[in-house]
C-alpha cells in the first residue's frame, strides 16, 4: 500500500518586516530591524520545523531581502524547488508594535516580485505526488496579475489535493471590497478556509463567527477556521462548531502568530491522515485536536519576538 502523502505545498509572498528599534534610534534617526515575514512565507517556515515536508512557491527577487528570504526558508528545512528568481523588487513593511504586541503595517509594495507569477512559472511547478494540500492566500492571492493565475493554480491541483486558503485581509494594499468579491470563489476552491476575527470584521461586518461559518460553507469550504486571538478558536465542519481554548502564553507580540497557527492545523491535519482530498474523513473530534494543536504552536510563536514558529520538540503532541 502506497503511503499517505503528507507534503504541502504553500504559495505565496515573502515580505521584509521592518521593526522599529527604539534603544538605536533619536529624534534625528530611525533604526530598524529587518526579519523575514510574509504570511505564506511564515506559514511554509512553521509546517517545516514541526516537521511537515514543505515546498514554497514564491518569486524571490535579487535584492538583498530575496537573500534574506531565500536563507530563512533553507534554514528552516523549506524546499524551494519551484520558486522563481526575479527582477522585480521585494515587498517591505514597516512594522509598529502598540503595547499589547499588536502589529500595524505600512507597505511599500507596488510592483514587488511577488505579484507577478505567470501562467507559465504555475504551471510549470504543480503538485507533486507527494502533496497532500496546497495552501495559499493574503495578499499574493488577491494582487493581480499574479493572483489569477494562483487561483488557476488551485483549481487544477484540487483534482488531487485538499487546498487551503487564507484570506489575511491588507486592508492598506487592497479595500476589504475587494476581498469579499473574491471569496465565494475562494470557498468555491477551499475545503478549509482559515482567518482572523479581524478578517472577519473586515469581510462581513456585523456578522458573527457563526454567521459566517455558514456564509462560507454555503459557498463550499467545508472547515471554517476562525482564531480568535486570547480566546482560542471557534472551528466550525459542516456547520458542526467546536470552540478551542489559547493557552496562556506571555506575549512579546502576535507577529506570524495565525501563520503559526494555520501551519500547526495543516500539520496535525496531515498526521492524522485527513488531507489529500476533500476532507471526507475528517470528523469534530479531529477538528478539535487538530485546532488545539494549532493553538499551541500559535501560543509559542507569540512568546517570542516576531513571526519565529517552534520546532516539533517545543510543541509536544
């Protein structure tokens, strides 16, 4: 008997997060501090360290963030096989920290490598047969032109995976209108559909989670994740809800920390066998332990400073 694939494949961008750095800067200069980011990226980090065989598919410029990008990812044991070299510039963000750890951006982001897939570059890196899901979203999934072509991407490879999407809403970059335009269709390709509570006031405002839940189901995602930061998260198959808890954790900062938590429920969703389709045999109780697992990794990632995941060890089972 062939084994069940557990591989994923995360598509998407790398961004520079730049934070601030008060102890070396003055009223005449501003220091910053430059980590790798980016949803996709941070997710594709975090799968690989608890363990999960990942490939990321992104466009990697040749400036100096690209390297960057390009070291954190290898570092993290991510394959990069795929992923294209290019001209265009990397994406830059300017992170602020309020006093709860909360992140607001600015980006610099026009032209960036990461919006310009083509048909051809896709097509060129589909599934392996190794590949359990495919997970996308954010801003290289809404950005044209290349976010199109990712949503061609995902209707050809959910013949043979399970595909995840995460909306991770830039209401800077691009209006929430815009978002919710595009959702059905992304329920329409989505078995799990995954955001932030934030998102949600974004998409449908006034909505509770429950209300969306069976929004997005009617439109065809059949789990609907949503994190609702210190409260845990509500997850919701088939219109069957479970509630999880968040641990309690000392938080330095909430960056990467719904990247962390997507990757710990694709992984834990993976060991237990449930991706490479359409979820048919996924039930409540393994929704649950699969989000309280996510939880945890998500908890860890915000114990620390910026979007830093745990490795498999630190999370336990």
């Amino acid at each position: 008997m062939n084994p069940v694939p557990r591989g994923v494949t995360v598509i998407g961008e790398c961004v520079a997060d730049a934070f601030t750095d008060p102890a070396r800067s003055s009223p005449s200069r501003l220091a910053l501090d430059v980590l790798p980011g980016g949803g996709p990226a941070n997710t594709a980090v975090a799968l690989a360290r608890l363990g999960t065989p990942t490939r990321f598919l992104a466009r990697f410029s040749d400036d100096v963030f690209g390297t960057l990008f390009r070291n954190h990812l290898s570092d993290s044991g991510v394959d990069l096989t795929g992923s294209v070299r290019a001209s265009e510039p990397s994406t830059l963000a300017i992170a602020n920290l309020d006093e709860t750890g909360q992140a607001t951006y600015s980006f610099f982001a026009d032209g960036a490598a990461d919006w310009q897939w083509t048909a051809d570059e896709l097509s060129a890196a589909m599934p392996e047969g190794q590949t359990a899901a495919v997970h996308t979203g954010s801003l290289a999934l809404i950005r044209r032109p290349g976010g199109r072509h990712i949503e061609d991407y995902l209707t050809k490879a959910r013949e043979h995976t399970t595909i995840s999407i995460d909306p991770n809403v830039r209401s800077l970059l691009v209006p929430p209108t815009v978002y919710h335009q595009r959702l059905h269709h992304w329920c329409t390709l989505a078995d799990i559909l995954r955001l932030s509570e934030d998102d949600l006031a974004l998409l449908l405002p006034g909505a509770t989670p429950e209300e969306a839940c069976d929004t997005w189901h009617a439109a065809g995602a059949r789990l609907v994740v949503i994190t609702l930061g210190g409260r845990g998260a509500l997850a919701s198959l088939d219109g069957v809800r479970v509630t999880v808890p968040a641990p309690a954790v000392d938080v330095v900062d909430t960056v990467g920390a719904g990247d962390a938590f997507t990757a710990g429920l694709l992984h834990r969703l993976a060991e237990l066998g449930h991706l490479g389709r359409r979820l048919d045999t996924l039930t409540l109780e393994d929704t649950a332990d699969a989000c309280s697992f996510a939880a945890r990794v998500a908890a860890l990632t915000c114990s620390v400073p910026g979007a830093d995941p745990p490795r498999a060890e630190a999370v336990g089972t």
